[in-house]
C-alpha cells in the first residue's frame, strides 16, 4: 500500500476511491486507519469528511457496515443521537448480511449507551441485556466489558450503587487482562463515580486521577475531559466551590476543542449549579439555559429534567416564583413519565412541600 502523508487528506481521499474498486480491502483498511486517528484526536470534523468521501459509492456489503459503524460512531458523540441508532442497527444489517456477527454485542452497547443517554432507562436496559446475552455467548470478553462497564454507570444513575459496582469491578478486570488502556480508563472514571456516590472521597479521587494519567498518556482528548469533568464533580460534592469551577472550566475547554456538544451541555448545566451555589445567578441562569437548548436539540430527556429542576430553583431564589412554578411543572411531569426518581427526590429537596402539592394538584386536574 502506498504511504500516505498524514496531513494531505485530499490526496487520501482520491486514493481511498481509486482502491475502493480494485482492492476494497486495502481502501477500507485506509478509511477505517485515519478515522481513528481523526476520533482519537477529537478532529470529527475530518471525520464527517471522510464519510462524505465515499458515500454513495458502490462497495462490499461489509464495508457498508463499516461505514455505518463509523457513522453511528460519529453521530453518537456529537449528538444525532436517532441518527446514531439508525446506522448502528444498518450496520448491524450489513454486517448480518456479509456473514459477520462478530461486532452484534458491542453494538447493542452502543445502542443501549444512546437509550441511557436520552434517559430511556428500559430500552437502554433491553439493549445491554441483548448485548451482554450475545457477548457470553460468543465468548467475546472485550465486549462482556464493554456492556458491564455501562450496565455499571446505568445501575449509578438509578441509585443501585452495589450492582453498580460489582459490574464496574468486572469490567475492570476484563480490561486489564486484555491491555485495553482505554476502557480500563473509562471503567476507572465509573468506579470512581461509585465510590463519590458512597462518599468514599479519596478513594474516587484516586480513580479519577489514574483514569485521567492513562487517558493523557494515550492522547485521549475526550476521555482527559471526562476525567476532569468527574473530578471537578467530586469537589463540587464536597463544597470546594473555586477548585470545582476549574476543573469544570478546563474540561469544557477540552470538550469545545473536539466539539462533543453532547459533554459540552453536561458540562455547561453542571458550571451553573456552581456557580448558583456562589451567588452569581446570572451567570448560572445562563449555562442552564444554553444547555437547556443543547439537551432539547438532541432529545436528552433527562438532561432536559435536569436543567428545567436547576432554574425552576433558581428562579425561585431570586424571587420569580411565576416562572419557577413553570419549570418545576415540566420537570415533575416528565420525571413521573419517565421514571427519572432521582430528579423527583431532587424536587423533593430544593422546593417546599406546598409548591410541589400545587404542582401535583395542577397536573392532576
């Protein structure tokens, strides 16, 4: 195969649609090479490019699949999320139709991780369980580690910290066995979540620390933003307001850079509730409501909870009790709607009792 230079993708691709004819092999090899590469480095700009290269030409059913992996992939990160399950479930199409079953299990991982993300919590379930059914089956451990790593952070956001870790602690020792640096990391960030919500504080900290050493040593821009993200959410725990506030600042920086608007809205909501714990109500009311518009673009429901419960409190702390009651309603209706308990009890929390049987008793007439 000829030896590309690395920074000429024009002339990548004009060879990737030379090959793709004559030796489709060797054209998807290069095409599936600097896309990872792309990924790695959070360039999904060049990523889209390289998609658009080849769309529309004529090539072997398995590498159809490999495209609409790749674009499932891309679609996934930067927030299409319904277009992210459409080429994930044609690649899995594709892939049946080429005789090839291998990726089934890691695709329905990331099917369930799309679910999870939107908050639908059964059908994300559904979909790791399937995942996780195929895995033992097919005595894929990489992929068994891979479903276990995000049953774990599933079985987190629904308070079940004991499944969760006992999921998390075998996905960990299924990376390590494989050398799998990356998803030992992610896994790491995952125990580390555990443990903050068991108020073991040190000890997440050193996950999140060891998490963020390997993800810096493998370049990982996305993976370095979620380590600092989940640090920056431990100090945030522990009322170390200024030293969260960093942390959150520099992990959005790195999450603007690759232009992951999915962890750019997380982020955003979580600076607000921050900087509304230091007073500075304008500034939080802004974050919220930026991400407020990006959970809304991309159909996170529980993001979109998470976001209308932090104004409906902060409109109420600076005396707009009117629009307070507004979100408050939104975000007690749809947590009812989709089992968002978390969010319920946080209601429960931050508003008087009188205001949320007056929500109550609005929903119900």
């Amino acid at each position: 195969m000829l030896t590309i230079p690395p920074d000429n993708l024009a002339y990548v691709e004009e060879y990737i649609l030379l090959d793709l004819q004559q030796r489709p092999i060797d054209a998807l090899g290069l095409l599936a090479k600097y896309f990872t590469e792309f990924r790695h480095n959070g360039q999904y700009n060049l990523c889209r490019r390289l998609l658009m290269c080849v769309k529309g030409h004529p090539m072997p059913e398995y590498g159809i699949g490999i495209v609409k992996y790749s674009e499932g992939w891309l679609y996934d990160r930067i927030g299409q999320w319904q277009d992210a399950i459409i080429a994930y479930k044609n690649c899995l199409e594709s892939f049946h139709r080429a005789g090839i079953l291998a990726l089934d299990a890691e695709l329905w991982t990331n099917i369930g991780s799309i679910y999870q993300d939107q908050g639908h919590w059964i059908e994300a379930e559904n979909s790791y369980e399937t995942a996780r059914s195929i895995a033992e089956e097919q005595g894929d451990h990489k992929a068994l580690g891979g479903v276990l790593n995000n049953l774990a952070g599933l079985y987190e956001m629904k308070h079940e910290t004991e499944i969760a870790q006992k999921y998390v602690l075998r996905a960990i020792e299924i990376f390590k066995n494989t050398g799998d640096d990356y998803n030992t990391a992610a896994s790491l960030v995952g125990l580390g979540t555990n443990l903050l919500a068991q108020s073991h504080y040190q000890e997440a900290l050193d996950k999140f620390i060891e998490a963020l050493s390997i993800f810096q040593k493998i370049g990982d821009l996305h993976g370095t933003g979620m380590a600092l993200a989940s640090i920056a959410r431990l100090y945030q725990v522990v009322n170390k307001n200024v030293e969260a506030k960093l942390q959150y600042q520099e992990a959005l920086s790195f999450f603007i850079r690759i232009d992951d608007h999915v962890q750019i809205n997380k982020t955003m909501a979580n600076l607000g509730l921050v900087l509304q714990e230091e007073g500075d109500w304008q500034q939080a009311r802004e974050y919220f409501e930026q991400a407020l518009k990006g959970y809304k673009d991309y159909g996170d429901q529980y993001g979109i909870v998470t976001c209308q419960v932090s104004l409906g409190h902060l409109f109420n702390q600076i005396g707009d009790g009117k629009r307070g009651l507004e979100f408050l309603s939104k975000a007690y209706s749809s947590s009812r709607v989709f089992g968002f308990e978390d969010q319920i009890e946080r209601i429960r929390q931050l508003f008087p009792d009188e205001t949320i049987q007056q929500v109550q008793s609005k929903l119900e007439a």
